[in-house]
C-alpha cells in the first residue's frame, strides 16, 4: 500500500492568497541547511523601540513551561517585552487546557499559541482568532514503531494498534492513514486507542505505532533503557514515520489573537510590540541555545535540562529557516494545512482571508533591518541524549 499525495495545492493556493505573491521557499517540512544556527551578526537589542503606552497582556501557552515556547521566554528574560513597554503573564497549558478555547473566550488572554488547525476548526464554531505570526515553519509529528516489527510504511499499520493523543493532536495521523491505498479509517481499519501524553504505552509495547513530537516525546523513547540490553534505546532499534515526507504535515505553533480584540488600534500597535519582542527572543534562541535551555528551565519547565537541550534543538529546526521571514505564514504550507483538514474533515470550508494577518508580523519587522529575519543558513546541531533527559 502506498499514501496517496494532495491534490491541487498549486490551485488552491492561488485562490486563498490572491492578495500576496510569495517569494521562493523551501518546500513545506524541509530545512535548507548550511551552517550552525549562527545565521545573525548581531544580538537583538533590548533597548526601548518606541515610547509606546504600557501595557499588561497575557499569553496562553500551548502546554506547560518548556523549550517549546523558548523565544518567549527569552524575550521576557533578556527585556525585550520590558522595552516594548509590555509587561507579559505566560499562562501555562497542560492536557485540561485547550489553548483555541480559552483564547477565543471574549476575556481571554490577549495572545495564544495553538496549532492552525485546531484554530480553523474553532473557528468554524465561532472563534474569531487570527493567526498574527506563524512562529514554526513546518511541523514536528512524528509516528515511532518499532524497527524490529518490520513496518515499512504507515500503511502497513491495518489492523494494528495506532496511538494518538486526540484533543486536535491527532490530525496528521488520521488524514495520513486515510490517505492510504486503500485508505485506512481509525476504529474501522484499525485500532486507534487515545494515547497518554508520553511513550509508556509504546515503551510497554501496548500500541504499535506511537504519536510522537520530533522534539518531546521521540526523545523520551530514546532517554529511555532497553531492558534486554541495559542501555538507552537507539534511533536503530525504531522505524519512524515523519508526516512532512507524507504531504499531510500541517502547520503549527502560531501565534493568535482575537479579531474582536485586534480592532483597536491600540490593541493592533500592542500586538505588533509584542510580536516584534518575540522574533527578536526567537533570533536569541537560535544563535545562543544554552542561554534558551536556562530560560526554560527557569521558567518551570518538568523535564530535565539534557530533555530541553534536545528540545531547543529541534525547536530551532522547526522555526528556522523561515523564507518568509520568521512569523510570517508560508503560503504554500497555509495551503496544504487547509488541503489536508479539508480532506481529513476536520472543517467544512476554506477559512476566509481574514484567518490570518501577515501585516503584524511584517510590521514587526520593519524596525529589525540589522537582524537576519530569514536564517537561510542555519543548521540543525547535534544533540547528545541523556539518560531519563537529565
């Protein structure tokens, strides 16, 4: 069996981005390569941008504390909010907290970071959020089987045991299945249990194929020791299955606001400060991971530091490099994340061009002329993995 790839991409995103002309980019999921994450000259200035009104504003993180959200914690801790005149609550996520929800509620925190599609489902229901900066560039779903079960391709997976984490975390891997030849449906073609948000299941050999994030949960495989051997598992002893290579990646951690709350001018120049102070947080981190690992571990994060070494590590990957400029949505890859929800069910309709708000981000930018916003240079580092990610 194979996977079937989207059809129509090139069309579709002609009609949704009929106001903007992209400029050439890598292809969705991939990382133009060639240098060591030392893509800036310079190091972001936290010195005050403007003379703009103070204000205190909220942002819901997607889970709780850790390398995942880096640049912003970055941004707080080397002043860069400070110098935008912000003062920033970070809100912490966990798995009763769903981050579209609580941020599309009208008292809600003013910024939230979700993934697009759990956000284009939302709004389907009513949401009003906007995605004002598309922080990652390209997704970090994973499926992890075991090497020795001889998978060679998630198609293979008919009749066996697929964890997901459900609650919107499941997409790519149902839309992935479901693109199979034949297509494969979950609870009908096989068993799809709700996996806990960890590898125990998977390390207990009670599921076949594990959900896994290239950055989090991938890591807790490899931190883990083999009983039979007595040491830690390798990448060699695992088949993974990287859904950027399966044309049914779509887009993640972004940043959101509420179209309501976005009207004002005030709130809309607010934004742009706050953005500004978090591309320039995600520059930092690119080019000085260490100090980022230390940001997160001090802002409470409940894995160890060698976890969140691995983590800013392929964190950085996922943001950098951006050919659009950091925060700015890729066209091509908006597209194929509305392909493939469209296709998998999970919305009815192409969202209205009002879903997204390049502006912010561009603005954002205007005033970071001496910092390299693109980081076409960078390259993934190599990060050694530490028993139980201490």
């Amino acid at each position: 069996m194979k996977i079937r790839p989207f059809m129509a991409l090139a069309a579709a995103a002609t009609i949704a981005f009929a106001a903007c002309t992209p400029s050439a980019s890598t292809a969705p999921g991939t990382s133009a390569a060639s240098s060591t994450g030392t893509g800036s000259s310079t190091t972001p200035s936290s010195q005050p941008s403007s003379s703009a009104k103070a204000a205190s504003v909220r942002l819901q993180l997607q889970w709780t504390p850790q390398a995942q959200f880096a640049g912003y914690f970055a941004a707080n801790s080397l002043g860069y909010f400070k110098a935008e005149n912000l003062t920033v609550e970070m809100v912490a996520g966990g798995p009763t907290i769903v981050p579209q929800q609580v941020g599309s509620a009208p008292d809600g925190p003013e910024f939230t970071i979700a993934w697009v599609p759990k956000v284009l489902e939302a709004r389907e229901g009513g949401s009003d959020l906007v995605d004002i900066a598309q922080i990652f560039q390209r997704s970090g779903t994973l499926s992890v089987t075991w090497k020795k079960d001889g998978y060679k391709s998630p198609c293979d997976l008919k009749g066996k045991k697929v964890g997901t984490w459900g609650f919107g975390n499941q997409y790519e891997v149902i839309a992935g299945l479901k693109n199979c030849t034949p297509s494969l449906v979950a609870g009908t073609d096989y068993e799809n249990p709700t996996q806990n948000f960890d590898m125990l299941a998977f390390l207990a050999h009670d599921i076949d194929m594990a959900e896994a994030m290239r950055y989090n949960e991938y890591a807790q495989v490899l931190e883990a020791t083999n009983p039979e051997t007595g040491q830690l598992y390798s990448p060699d002893d695992l088949t993974v299955f990287d859904w950027n290579d399966y044309r049914v990646a779509m887009l993640q951690d972004a940043l959101f606001a509420r179209a309501s709350w976005l009207k004002d001018p005030a709130n809309r120049d607010v934004a742009v400060r706050f953005v500004r102070a978090s591309i320039k947080g995600w520059i930092y981190c690119r080019d000085h991971q260490d100090d980022c690992v230390k940001f997160t571990t001090d802002a409470g994060s409940q894995l160890g530091a060698g976890h969140q070494r691995w983590m800013m590590n392929e964190i950085n990957a996922l943001v950098w490099p951006s050919p659009e400029g950091v925060g700015v949505l890729d066209p091509v890859f908006y597209n194929q994340t509305i392909n493939v929800a469209i296709g998998a069910g999970i919305i009815k309709n192409r969202p209205p061009l009002e879903a997204y708000d390049q502006t912010i981000a561009k603005d954002a930018s205007l005033t970071l002329t001496d910092q390299d916003l693109k980081g076409l240079d960078f390259k993934k580092g190599t990060v050694a993995v530490t028993p139980g990610g201490n």
